[in-house]
C-alpha cells in the first residue's frame, strides 16, 4: 500500500506522460474503427451503379408510319429484378423516311417533367411550366434552357431499337 | 386483506426497481424543475411540445405503416394500394400523412415564436441552433415521406429534385445521379429514400432532438419578454435564477397541463381528419413511361414550387442554389450576431415585418402554386357550340384550330383552357386581326411562333373566331372580311 502511494507521487511526471499516450492511442484506435467501417458504407453509398448502354427494341419497322411521332416504352439499360414497373423509360420516336428515325427525351430540359407531343399543333408541350419545343426538339418558348434531348435510333433486323440512355440532366454551363 | 397485501408487494417492487436504478431521484426533479410563471403568455409554450407529441405520433404510425409498406421499387405502390384498402390502414396512413402536415406547422409556429420573443438569444442560443437542424431535417422528412408514396407524382418528383440539384455547379451532375441512385430512376432510388426517411433523418433527428430538450433543461425555458428587459450575458443566468427563485412554478403539472390539453386537440384533430377526410390519394403507379403526367409537390412545399415558377427565368439557377443556402445562413446566423439587448418583438418591430412577409410568402405563393397559372392545361376540352356560337364555317372551324394547335392550353376563352397566356374571351376588342397574325407568326417568349406550322386556310379560319370574340357579337360580315 505505502509503496504504491510513494511510488505514484515518486513519479506523477511518468503518469502525466502514460496517460497523454494512453488517451491518445485510445482516440487513434477509435478513429481507424470508424474509418474501417465507414470507408466501405460511404464507398458504397455514393458508388453509383456503371451501367452498359444497350439497345432497347421498341418495335418492328413497319408499326411506324412516316411522318408520324408516337410514344414508345421500352426497359432502362439495366433494369433491377425488383425495379418493377420503375424500369420503364419512354421516349418520342419519329419515323422521318424508310429506315430513319428520331427519338426525343421526354425529359423537359427546364425540370425533368414529361412532355407531350400534341400531334395536330406539331409541338411538344411540358405540363408543368409549359415549356412548348418545335417538332426539331428546339425550344419554341417558355423556360426550357435548351432543345430537347436525342437518343441513338437504329434499325436492325426490320426492328427499330434505341440506345437506352440515363436520365438527361441539365446541368450549368461554368 | 389481500387487496392490501398485493398493493404492499407492488409498492415493494417499485421500491427495489427505484433503489437499483434512481429513476425517482433524476425523474421527479425533472417533472418539478422550475419554470417562469407566464401568466397570460402561457399558451404560447405550448407549441415545442406539440411539436414533440405529434413527432411521437410519426414514430407509432410510421412503425404501424413500416410494418406493411415493401420498400421496393416495384411494389411499394401495390403495397401502399393494400394498407389503404384496409380499414385501419387507411386510418393510419391518413394519421401519418396529416401529422406530417402539422409536424411542419408546429415547428413553423414554434419557431415563430421563438423568434418574435428573442427567445434566441443569449444563453439559448443553441437551443435556436439545434432547432434549426430540426426545422430542415422535418422538411427533409416531410418530402422524402411524400417520395414514399412511390405514385407518378413520387417518381417525378424525384426527377425533378435531380435536374434541380444537377444546376448546382461543377458536382451538379454528379449530385443529381446520387439523388437517381443510378442514370435512370430504378430499383435503388426508392431504397435510397426509404433508408433516409425510416433510418437516418430520424436518427438525426433523435440526436438534435435530444441535445435540444437538454438544452432547454440546462437553460431553462426562457421567460416571456418585457419591453425595457434586454439580456446581458454578464448578468442574465443570475437574475434568471433569481426570478424562477421569486416566483417560478414547477413545470409538473403548472405548465405541463397546457400541453397536454393543446397536444390532445391537435393530435385529436389529425385522428379526426384521418377518418372523415382521410390519406391523401394515390395517383397513377409509378411508370416513368406513363407521360400523363403534371407532378405537384405538397402544400408545405407548394409555395417554394410557386416562387421558382414566377422568377425572372435568368435567376433561376441563382435561387435554386443559392436560396436555400442563404436561408440556412440566414438562420444560422441570427442567434451569432444578435445573442444580446432588447427580447420584445415591440421594441423589435421590424421582427413583426419579418414573420408577417414569410406567412405572405407561403400563404400567397402557395395560393398561387395551387393554380399554377404557369402549367398549361392540357385536358382542356375543345370549346363547346355554346361558346363558339356557331357550329359551320370559319368560326367554328377557327375554333377547332384554337384546340388543336394547342393556343387553348394556354388561353382561356369563356372559362375554358388555361391561363397561362392572356385571356382571350374579347380578343375580337383588343385586337385587329393584322396585330393577332402578327403574334401568331412571330410568337413571344412564353408563346411558340406558329410560322411554318399553320396552313392558310387554319389561319384565316382562326382568325375569323377569335375575331368573333367580341363583348358584343359584331355583325357577321365584319368578322369574315377582317378575317380575309
């Protein structure tokens, strides 16, 4: 007991010192814990998904008449098997002579909303702050800040296919 | 006898449950902590704890919900369509859905309140602080809760939270492919927002919730202001414990029967409102291809959709980005660069200013978000012969025209079609024919040019109807010649 007592004032300098290590390695081993365990949920988080770039068949040649711009639906690239119906992407898809065609993003280029072709007025118009583009996909007025996106159209086998393609995001130009 | 005898065994279990964990020792000083006797100001504490009760509510209903909704992308809208099928499902959700609602009221009042008391100010400043975390992680709750509903309007909304984030400059693109959780919406999105608004948000939430209510513990609730009182940091915590020394009561029950009345009538309400009016619909399911599509943000929301609609269109990147930084900024500022003087809002009128031109905000934004005179309306029926006039000839072929090309999307005519472009149920007053081809041809900036893209024969015609257009029905001849 009287050692103990004597030894610790003997040496309250060495304390000071064990001590300042002692914390110091418990805050290190601490943080290289949370640095282990976070590296890999923050990676994962914000790891986006590479997904390939396929062509989606929407259709044979002949359900298209020239001239004419319909709605076609067709599964993103890569589709998760409980993605359901989430999957879907659509696109405006133009027959504009034998074998060429046009497909318009319906992303509106102001917000993301769906646009409609309104096939009497030749216009595609946005709903929600009435963007309205020309049948060229350029912007006729309202707030889109730029035409409406094209995706890769081709023919293959008498089947008409587009490259299904992410989302189109405006994003500024700096 | 026994009777007594059981109630001796269940007072001697509380004793040894007391003795090995203190609850009473910590508990009942808790329950009794002194609080400033507020006389006639008394209501208006209750509102932070309402905001408690009906948070308290989200969590039960939330757990109820959680224990039915698949967070799966494909299925989650079958699921919700199930829970809302059921009775009682069908309750909870509309208790959830209507106490998420007044989650943000209450916090928007309470937080009013504090700042019309400068209640903020020294030594409550974190106190206003953590609060304002709370403030944006309910909001945070309130649109990631909408999103859940996984309906048409969830999956664009989710869209259009992207393209917005995707403005932000440099790590916009980026931003907006995390907000997707992938390029397109998929399986991984609603995963993503489920685990923020079941897990994390809430975790914070629990984390800034507490710091919060310890605060006001340690602090102490703060006492209504008087004009002529200011705070000075040297002298406040003393003269503080002083006045709850001269005439504070204890929170249990003085002050705490006031929440609990004011708690039970607004949770009272929402319940009520679940059953007669009750959860908000589910649109259509969450197709991406389904272009059928105007998504709307909710009320609390609404007037922030309203303000980006109506700004000058240049500015738009500027407020989307910048808006809610500065707001945060703002907030966070204001407990830093005024934690002393005078607490009276009447010695702080501007403060009134201030509160009164953020509740004209949201009320007259959200009014106008509501009509979204900017959204053409793009059902709008062809004009009906009662309206037309006529069912043969150029003007009902004009009228025709008026439809199909879409000018009724955004003109009204007779109430019918929108409004985002003038009304044109006089243009025939207004306007000479020459001046309407002009318009028609050249556009405008919310206006397509129909050049090129209206034969002569659909001019002429349109012409002649909205030339016939008149307050007064003009003389038959007069419309046809102006309109050749």
């Amino acid at each position: 007991m009287t050692t103990d007592i004597e030894r610790a004032s003997e040496c309250a300098a060495c304390d000071e010192t064990r001590r300042r290590f002692l914390s110091r390695l418990t805050l290190m081993l601490g943080s290289i814990v949370a640095a282990i365990v976070a590296i890999p949920c923050v990676g994962f988080l914000l790891g986006l998904r590479k997904v390939p770039r396929v062509w989606r068949t929407v259709g044979k040649l002949n359900d298209f008449q020239v001239g004419s711009t319909v709605n076609v639906a067709f599964l993103d690239s890569s589709p998760l098997p409980w993605a359901g119906v989430t999957a879907r992407s659509a696109a405006w898809l133009r027959r504009i002579s034998r074998s060429d065609f046009i497909a318009f993003s319906v992303n509106c280029t102001h917000l993301g909303c769906p646009v409609r072709w309104l096939p009497t007025a030749n216009l595609f118009m946005c709903p929600c702050h009435g963007g309205v583009y020309y049948a060229n996909g350029d912007v006729a007025s309202g707030p889109p800040p730029r035409p409406l996106r094209r995706y890769p159209v081709r023919v293959q086998n008498d089947e008409v296919q587009i490259l299904a393609s992410p989302v189109p995001i405006t994003t500024e130009k700096i | 006898m026994s009777e007594n005898n059981s109630l001796r065994f269940l007072k001697s279990i509380w004793r040894w449950f007391d003795d090995v964990t203190g609850v009473s020792s910590w508990l009942i000083p808790l329950a009794k902590h002194p609080v400033p006797h507020a006389r006639k100001s008394a209501w208006f504490y209750v509102l932070g704890s309402a905001t408690l009760f009906v948070f308290i509510v989200q969590i039960v209903t939330g757990i109820a919900l959680a224990s039915a909704y698949v967070p799966s992308a494909g299925q989650a809208y079958q699921s919700l369509t199930f829970i809302s099928g059921t009775r009682f499902g069908s309750i909870v959700r509309g208790i959830h859905a209507f106490g998420a609602s007044a989650m943000v009221i209450l916090i928007g009042l309470h937080a009013i309140r504090v700042y019309l008391w400068g209640s903020y100010k020294y030594p409550r400043q974190m106190g206003w602080l953590t609060g304002v975390a709370l403030l944006f992680l309910v909001l945070g709750m309130a649109f990631t809760g909408q999103l859940l509903r996984w309906d048409q309007t969830g999956v664009w909304s989710v869209v259009i939270a992207a393209e917005q984030a995707g403005r932000t400059p440099f790590i916009g693109h980026w931003l907006a492919r995390f907000i997707l959780a992938g390029d397109t919406v998929g399986g991984a999105t609603l995963s993503r927002f489920f685990a923020l608004h079941v897990f994390f948000i809430p975790a914070l939430i629990f984390f800034f919730l507490g710091f919060h209510l310890y605060l006001v513990i340690r602090n102490g609730i703060s006492e209504p202001p008087q004009v002529g009182r200011p705070v000075d940091p040297q002298t406040y915590r003393a003269w503080y414990s002083d006045l709850l020394h001269r005439e504070g009561v204890p929170f249990w029950p003085d002050a705490a029967w006031r929440d609990a009345v004011f708690g039970l009538l607004v949770i009272g309400t929402m319940v009520v409102l679940a059953i007669t009016v009750g959860p908000p619909a589910l649109g259509r399911p969450p197709d991406p291809s389904i272009i059928q599509a105007s998504p709307r943000p909710e009320w609390y929301f609404l007037w922030y959709y309203a303000l980006l609609s109506v700004i000058p269109r240049w500015s738009e990147t500027y407020v989307i980005i910048l808006g809610p930084l500065l707001l945060v900024v703002v907030l966070v500022l204001l407990p830093l660069v005024a934690p002393k003087g005078e607490r009276s809002p009447f010695k702080r009128q501007w403060a009134f200013g201030i509160v009164a031109f953020i509740v004209w905000m949201i009320a007259y934004f959200g009014t106008l978000g509501r009509l979204a005179p900017w959204s053409p309306r793009m059902n709008a029926p062809p004009l009906p012969a009662s309206v037309v006039g006529t069912t043969s000839g150029p003007i009902a072929e004009g009228a025709k025209v008026f439809h199909d090309k879409g000018c009724e999307f955004c003109h009204m005519i007779s109430g019918y079609g929108g409004i985002r472009g003038p009304d044109l149920t006089y243009a025939g007053d207004r306007m000479t024919p020459a001046q309407m081809e002009t318009r028609i041809y050249s556009g405008a900036t919310n206006m397509p040019s129909y050049n090129g893209n209206i034969t002569p024969q659909q001019l002429s015609d349109l012409l002649a109807f909205l030339a016939s257009r008149r307050r007064r029905p003009a003389p038959p001849t007069s419309a046809s010649t102006a309109a050749k």
